[in-house]
C-alpha cells in the first residue's frame, strides 16, 4: 500500500547545495536500482505525484525519472535513515532503471563483472512482459497519467462499484471456462479475471506484494 505523505520531511539534513542523496530499491526484489540527489522541492513532487523526482546534478534541472525514456519509477514508500541524511525510495519500475538496458545500475562488480542478478529489464523473470509486476506497474502508470482514451484511467475512474462488477462479470466467464474444459478459454478469461484483480488493488493502492505477503504469512 502507498505510504507517500510528507510528514517527517522537516526532519531531514539536506547538504550545503540543498541535496540529499536517495537510494531507490525495487520494492518486489529488493534490488538496488540507482542512486541520485534530490532536493526538498523534488521529494516533495516525488510525493504529490508518486513518481520519482530528483536534481540533476551535471545538468543543474529537475530530472523527472522516465520522462525521455518511458522507464518510471513508482514510487510507494519512502523511508530515512537513523541520521536523517538521506532517503531510502522503494519503487515499482517501469522499465530498467539503467540507461544501458539492466535492471539496476549496480550490475557491475568493482573489477568489472557483470552481475548475473541485473540482466537486462526485458529478460527479468520477475518482471518480463505479462507478469503480475509488469501488469500492475502498467496500471499504475495508467493511473497517474490518466491518458485520454485509456480503458484503465477509464474504469478506475468510475470507481469501486464499477471495477468490483468487472472482477466478478470475469470471475463468472472462469468457471464457464473451466467447465468447458478449453485450455485457450480458460487462459483468455483468467488473463481478464487477474487484470481487473490487479485494476481492484491498485483503485485501493494496493499492489500484488500485499497479496505475496499474506500468502507467505500462510504459508508458516
């Protein structure tokens, strides 16, 4: 769930340039996928808007993470260290949060070797095209921007009751589907039963982490 407020900003140390250093973690993997400077005016636009703002340093602007590239960073917690001298971003990414294409900027050891772990965003197990990250990541995206004609921006504007209909007008064609006993029907309709799942979760800022945790918690 979103835990994006700015209470406890005023306690952070900014340096002499106003900046404070953020390490930003993939909130699924735990990954570290880059690190960069922020001011307080861009933490608190990282706030208002749930996407990752920072300064930078060598073009001496806003950087808006994914604006030229498309690769946002999802913003759902923030939290400071025990001196108060920097913030931790836990992210849903869109994309690599690399230039070059890998998942974080750390892929490298220090003697020049690649880290299998960072392999390029597209071939990630975890988050390659039609996994729950990628879809949920889509639609949270969909929800900020809110992008004329979008069928997502579309339903979560028309609220809960709408969205709930649609999770259970779909849950409906699964048991036909099964009953069926078509392998291509029940894929079709359980793509479109989890789609609207995920469209539920992220109308109440939830994400499929929140659900992973209740089943691992089930699990013991």
């Amino acid at each position: 769930m979103s835990r994006l407020h700015d209470s406890g900003l005023e306690s952070i140390t900014f340096g002499p340039d106003g900046l404070v250093p953020v390490v930003v973690q993939d909130r699924t993997t735990g990954e570290v996928l880059m690190v960069a400077f922020s001011t307080r005016e861009m933490v608190v636009k990282t706030i208002e808007s749930g996407q990752a703002w920072f300064w930078s340093r060598s073009r001496k602007e806003p950087w808006h993470k994914g604006a030229t590239s498309g690769n946002y960073l999802n913003v759902t917690e923030i939290r400071r260290n025990c001196e108060e001298n920097s913030l931790l971003y836990l992210a849903d990414p869109v994309g690599p949060a690399c230039h070059t294409g890998a998942v974080s900027c750390y892929y490298r050891t220090l003697d020049g070797q690649e880290v299998e772990a960072s392999k390029p965003w597209s071939e990630n197990a975890d988050i390659r095209p039609g996994s729950l990250p990628w879809v949920h990541a889509i639609i949270e995206e969909r929800k900020r921007a809110k992008p004329e004609g979008s069928y997502v921006a579309g339903l979560l504007a028309r609220g809960v009751d709408r969205i709930a209909k649609k999770v259970g007008e779909e849950a409906a064609e699964v048991i036909i589907a099964a009953k069926n006993r078509s392998h291509e029907e029940l894929s079709n309709e359980m793509a479109d039963l989890w789609f609207h799942t995920l469209v539920l979760l992220a109308d109440a800022g939830m994400s499929p982490t929140d659900v992973e945790t209740v089943l691992a918690r089930r699990h013991k």
